[in-house]
C-alpha cells in the first residue's frame, strides 16, 4: 500500500485516485460542444445553470480568468455533517462517505468560502485519532470503532501502529526470555562458585584436622 501523498504529486497513484472523485458542479456559461461530460444528456452542448459532476482533476486545471464550472462543495463536507462530526466523529463511517476523505476535503479547502472545512477536518482527525489508537493498542476495543469505518489514511494510521504494537510486544517478550535465561545462567555459575568455594573450605578443615 502506498503512503498518502498529502500534496499534490503527479506520479503519485493516490493522489491520481483521489482527483479523479467526481465533484459536482454548476454550468456557469453556454458551453459549445462539450455535451458528452454530462452522461445523464443527450445534448451536444452544455447549458448555463445546468449541474453535472465531472472529475476534480479537470475542475482544478480551470483558468480562474474564465471558469466554465463553479464547483458545488459535496455534502459530507458541509455545515450539516460539521454538526455529525461534533456530536460523535469515531461513530461516522467515514469510509464509506468518501474512501479518501481527508485527502479529498483538502483539495476542496481552497474552494471552500462559507464553512471552516479546514477546522471541521482537523477538529474530526483529532477526535477519531484517539480511538484508532485504543484499537492499536487493544483488539478488544475495535467496537470503539470498525476498521471498515475508517477512511484510506486511518486504515494506514491502523495498520502501521497495530504493526509497530506487535513488533514492541515481541520485542518485550524476547527480551523477558533473554533476561530469564541470563538470570538461570548467572545462578548455575554462582551456586558452582559457591560448591567450588565449600570444597575448598572442607578441604582446608580436614588438613587442619590431620595435623
């Protein structure tokens, strides 16, 4: 699995998967000839008003001095979900809302002009990220949260600390049989020092003894 790209990178297959999402949009002028983008039409051309999705690459490559769509910010990440994150971020299965949420909300953040969407990311990555590290640290506890529920960058935030969990507790484990074994060691060559050091004494009594 690759690691997230968290900015823009042309080679990168995430971010490629991520802007490719399917933002919907308004038709802000006549446009001639592009017809075909709006599947749901059989029209050679695309009206003004008219709304369509079309992918987020395509939205991000406008010119700004003569943009033909205004983009629509998708619901997950409008004021009515803000409240949802609020009320309870760690029950919202946010995988299932959009695979690659975060990465997806950042883009929209520089389309973003009414609600914080920047804050609301930052505010439900933070109340998510504690039960994903409860989940890491005891399986017992994955009901806090399904790992169905998470979203692309916290199944990696989840694998990785579960990964890094098992490697410390093996880790604990070898160094336990380590010093145990160190320890048997130690006792044999002090209870053989100590049988040596009675023979020497019980040697030197019987000399003593014979004189």
């Amino acid at each position: 699995m690759n690691k997230p790209s968290y900015y823009p990178n042309y080679y990168s297959i995430d971010d490629i998967m991520v802007t490719q999402e399917r933002i919907p949009c308004r038709v802000l002028q006549n446009v001639y000839g592009l017809g075909f983008l709006d599947s749901s039409e059989k029209t050679e051309h695309l009206e003004a008003n008219q709304q369509l999705e079309l992918p987020l690459w395509y939205l991000l490559q406008q010119d700004e001095r003569n943009p033909n769509f205004q983009l629509i910010v998708p619901e997950i990440f409008t004021a009515a979900y803000k409240e949802i994150y609020k009320a309870d971020a760690t029950y919202v299965e946010l995988g299932k809302l959009n695979k690659f949420y975060y990465e997806l909300g950042m883009y929209l953040c520089k389309f973003e002009s009414g609600d914080d969407l920047a804050g609301m990311l930052l505010d439900t990555a933070q109340e998510r990220i504690k039960a994903i590290k409860d989940m890491c640290n005891n399986v017992n506890s994955e009901n806090l949260m399904d790992n169905k529920n998470l979203e692309y960058i916290e199944r990696i935030l989840y694998e990785s600390g579960s990964k890094n969990l098992k490697m410390f507790s093996d880790w604990l484990q070898e160094k336990s049989v380590n010093i145990k074994s160190t320890q048997l060691v130690t006792n044999h060559h002090k209870r053989k020092r100590d049988a040596i050091e009675g023979d020497d004494r019980a040697s030197q009594s019987s000399q003593r003894s014979s004189m």
